[in-house]
C-alpha cells in the first residue's frame, strides 16, 4: 500500500468509535504486508465471537487493506472477477434470490445463506447474480 493509499479507510468511521485491542492485536498477528483475507476476518470474528463488521472496522482503522473476497466481488488483484456469469441460472436458484433481494441488491449475508442452502459455492450464487444482473451488496465486514 502506497502513503497515498494509507489514511482512507478509516474515514468512513466516526473518529468517536475506538478499536478494541484483542481484536487490533488479533488482525496485526494475522495480517501480511497489511493484507488480510476476507475468510481470515471471519475466522478472527468467530474465534472471538464477535460479528465481521467488528473485524472490518479494525481493519479499516489499522488502514489494513481486506483481499479476496468470499463472494468474489473484490480483492483478487485484477479488473476481472475469480468466476465467471452463470450461462443460466436454474428457477429455483433465481427465485431464491429474487425473493431475498433489499431494493435491487442481495445482500452479502443473504447471498451466503443461498449457498448453504443449495450447496454451492459463494461465488456460483455470485456468478449466478451476475447472470442476473444483480449486485451483491452490504459486505459483512463493511467493505461495501
């Protein structure tokens, strides 16, 4: 991460709000080159029981950058996603997600509980939005 790049997550907080050390101390021990994984974060939120947007904004107030998104949608170093569209989106699969959609978005913790519930990969029911053109929205972390 650059210097210009640095001081720019943690704007989108109110300075009022303060880290919690055991979650500071949790992310530094697991991050690299101020790096972290979006599925280290939810490990170091299940490890200490704590919701994901907890682990996001410690990351954001550590200027810790998150990478490679669960649900694919961003943070694997280049312009093209890690999957591709679904060709078609089987009914039962598109109702799911029709029906689960906040405005014209799914939300990231609805689109999770799709993929359990068919069995499939974050990133099918990703591919599977983008057939549909429809955004995967409200990171869990606060990415997006």
């Amino acid at each position: 991460m650059t210097s210009k790049d640095r001081e720019h997550y943690a704007k989108k907080h109110s300075p009022d709000r303060k880290v919690t050390p055991l979650i500071a101390e949790a992310v530094r021990k697991r991050a690299k080159e101020g790096r972290l994984p979006c599925a280290v974060a939810f490990e170091i939120a299940k490890e200490l029981d704590v919701l994901p947007d907890e682990i996001g904004f410690t990351l954001d107030h550590l200027e810790i950058k998150i990478i490679g998104c669960q649900m694919g949608v961003f943070g694997y170093g280049h312009d093209k996603p890690p999957f591709r569209p679904l060709d078609s989106v089987p009914e039962e699969l598109k109702e799911t997600i029709t029906h689960a959609l906040e405005g014209d978005r799914l939300p990231c913790r609805a689109a999770w509980d799709i993929a359990k519930r068919f069995g499939i990969g974050k990133m099918v029911v990703t591919a599977a939005c983008e057939k549909l053109k429809i955004k995967i929205s409200s990171c869990q972390i606060g990415a997006f």
